[in-house]
C-alpha cells in the first residue's frame, strides 16, 4: 500500500478527508460522491479514491 511521508497510506489520506468533508457539510446528505472529486481533494490518484468510495459504501456511510 503507498503511503505518503508522514507514513499515512494514501487511502487512509483520501478517506480522512472525504470524512472530514461529510461531517463538516460539505457534501450534503444524500448527495452523490464522485471518484473524481475525492481524488482531487485528497490530493491522490483514482485507485486511492475508488478504495475510499469502496470502504464508504461498506461502512453505509456513503
């Protein structure tokens, strides 16, 4: 698993801060959450990003 620097995985990155982004209103409820978006945001590549929406949806957090 890549990580960044600071050690962190960049999944671990990317889904820090799609939480971060749910619970602070940023992505309204219900609201779709698009592979792009995430990618950009958290600074990481399409793969990182498609494991996040993957933990998210198995989590019923998405």
């Amino acid at each position: 698993m890549a990580t960044n620097d600071a050690g962190v995985s960049l999944v671990d990155r990317a889904l820090r801060t799609t939480r971060e982004r749910i619970l602070d209103g940023t992505y309204a409820p219900g609201s779709r959450l698009r592979l792009h978006s995430i990618a950009e945001e958290s600074g990481v590549s399409l793969i990182p990003a498609r494991e996040v929406l993957r933990i998210l949806e198995r989590s019923g957090s998405s």
